[in-house]
C-alpha cells in the first residue's frame, strides 16, 4: 500500500461510491488523532503529511475528464480548486512544463504503512496482545443453529502449524483481506465475496534527499507519493489475476513510462524495491465491515484500495460491536456484510442440482 488517505481524489460515482465518500470523509478527519495515539502507545512517527494531493493531467483529453471530475467533486461539496499548468507547476516544480490540467484537493493526505504496522505491533505488545505470525488459519469453529431465532455461534479458529490447534473464543474477527475465502468452516450463507485484486507498486529513492515532491500526485493510471525522507512510491496497477504474484516487466513498464511523462525527474530516482500484493475487493468494492450470520462473528474485510484510509473507522466501528456498545448505524449500515446475503442465496440456487422427478 502507498498510504494515500485520499477520499476526495478516489470518489466515485454511483452509490456505492458515495457510500465509500462517507466512510472516507469520516476515516481522514479521524486520522490526525489515530496518528497521536499511536505515537503515545509506540513512542514513534507514522510519517502523516498533510501536504495535500495534486490530480493532473497530460492532453486534452484527461484535462476534459479533470473538469468533469471537478464538476462531480463541487456537487458533493467536496474541496477541490482548479489549477492552471502554472499554478500547478508553482505548488510542484518537478512537474512537466507539457501539464495541460490540474486539481488540488488541499485535504488529501497520506501516511506510511510500514511505520503504522510497525507502530501497531509495538503498541498491541505492549498492551499485552499475542501476536503468531505466520500462522494459517485454518478454519472459523462453531455450534451449529438451534432453531430458526437462535443461529450458530462461533466458538473459535482452528490454526495450522506443526499440528492443527483450536483457539478457542466467543467472538472472532475475520480480517484475512484477499485470504477470506480460503478459510473453511463458514456456513454458505454466512459467507462474504471477497477476490484478490493484484497490484504492482515501486518503490524508489532519491540519493539527492526529499524535494522532487511535496504533494501526493495523481495522473490517469497511477500516483507518485513522497516520503518525508526522499523516498517515492509510484503505483499501482489494478489486475484481475488471482492470487497470482509475479512482478512484470510490462506493469513496472507503464508505471515509469506514464509518471515520466509528468514527473520526467522521476528517471533520476533509484528503484529499491518492487512490491507485488494482493487487494481485498468485493463486488460493489464497498468494505464488509460488523456482524454478520454466524453469531460472535464480526467482519472486517474487502477494503479493497482504501484499507489504510479505513483503519481508523473500521477500528472504533469494530471496537463497538464486540463492545455491545450502539454503533455509528448509517457507516456500519453502508458496509452491512448482510447486503450480499440475497445474492449469495440465489446463487447456491442456481448452482443447486436439478430436482429429480419421477413420470408415470
């Protein structure tokens, strides 16, 4: 993940897209104070610049989308302002001189996941969490449903390693992204549809130091984020593969080709690492967070690109349903794992075998 905290450059239209805006817009006010308390629990930095993100574009054609994805971001009320070529390369003198197009969204920030994750475990050790990495979950336990008013429970995960072993728990929280589907023992219709989506994403570093860039920048089919530290990360493609995860020549290819185009600094830069991973995506691409058919079983799953935007919300909202505390309904309504129920019941239907029928 790049770390982009970026609900209004990533709206989308449709209501799907509207209801991810609400849980975006709500994540990135909470980010600033997420970011404090980990630092007080971990004692270190999460790298939040707030610098804000620059959407650009590089002919006529993406300069005419960019109005349109002006005029989309005004409708909502969102903060976003019009930059001629100028102004943008002013904000961002690393940019083309070749800039047709640019909107600023000033509230569009982003973070570092590998110091949050590292900030994370730092913070759940010392409170006391145990952490087993690099164990399979095998299996998600329960007691079978009673009756129609009392339906199954879970009772724990069953985890592989050197022998299959039952941790047992009166409430679970699946949260095993692009891996959801792989874990046995959920009843069909207490299943999610969650598919790996596979991105490529690089990063580089400027022997130099930070300045190519301030801002987050975003063109048509990727993004350059700085670091504080003069690294960049350029992303990401978006493929449909599986769980397939072998880096490609023809995806670092395009990355370097179009963030050249724009950013032609960008060609100085060393590469130190390729990453490949796996997005956790759903149908509507909307996460599947709260409770859902098998009783003491919560979800957090299928963010999908917004999973570090989201850390925040999905946090308290999970927090507040393993609480039995009232949590915020119309967010944890938006990503309901119930509104994929219908559809997964009509297609165990058609999947059924044919009834047989005997004719005399």
């Amino acid at each position: 993940a790049a770390g982009m905290l970026a609900p209004v450059a990533e709206v989308e239209f449709g209501e799907a897209g509207r209801r991810l805006l609400e849980l975006g817009l709500r994540s990135a006010e909470m980010w600033p104070a997420f970011a404090s308390d980990l630092h007080r629990a971990a004692g270190a930095e999460v790298g939040l610049m707030r610098t804000g993100t620059l959407m650009v574009a590089r002919d006529e054609d993406e300069a005419r989308e960019l109005e349109r994805q002006l005029t989309f971001r005004e409708s909502l009320g969102l903060r976003a302002e019009r930059l001629r070529p100028s102004e943008a390369r002013e904000r961002e003198p690393a940019l083309a001189p070749t800039l047709r197009l640019a909107l600023e969204a000033p509230e569009d920030h982003s973070v570092d996941p590998r110091l949050v994750l590292a900030a994370l475990r730092s913070a759940c050790v010392s409170a006391g969490v145990e952490i087993r990495e690099h164990t399979r979950v095998v299996s998600i336990e329960s007691h079978g449903a009673r009756s129609s008013t009392s339906p199954a429970r879970v009772t724990g995960v069953r985890i592989g390693g050197d022998g299959p072993e039952l941790v047992a728990a009166g409430q679970v929280v699946l949260a095993a992204g692009p891996w959801v589907e792989q874990i046995e023992g959920l009843p069909a219709q207490a299943r999610v549809p969650v598919r790996p989506v596979k991105g490529q994403i690089l990063r580089l570093r400027d022997p130099a130091g930070p300045g190519l860039l301030r801002r987050v920048v975003r063109f048509r089919a990727g993004y350059l984020v700085p670091r504080a530290d003069g690294r960049y990360l350029l992303g990401a493609t978006v493929e449909e593969r599986g769980f397939e995860l072998r880096p490609t020549a023809g995806g670092v290819h395009e990355l370097l080709r179009d963030a050249h185009e724009l950013v032609p600094g960008v060609s100085e830069l060393e590469i130190e690492e390729l990453c490949v991973g796996l997005r956790p995506g759903t149908p509507d691409n909307v996460p599947v967070i709260g409770p859902g058919a098998l009783e003491g079983l919560t979800w957090a799953a299928g963010h999908h690109r917004n999973g570090i935007l989201l850390a925040p919300l999905t946090a308290e909202l999970v927090v507040d349903v393993l609480a039995g505390s009232e949590p915020a309904g119309p967010l944890l309504a938006a990503c309901s794992p119930a509104r994929f129920a219908a559809a997964l019941a009509r297609s165990e239907s058609e999947h059924a075998p044919a009834p047989r029928v005997a004719l005399s």
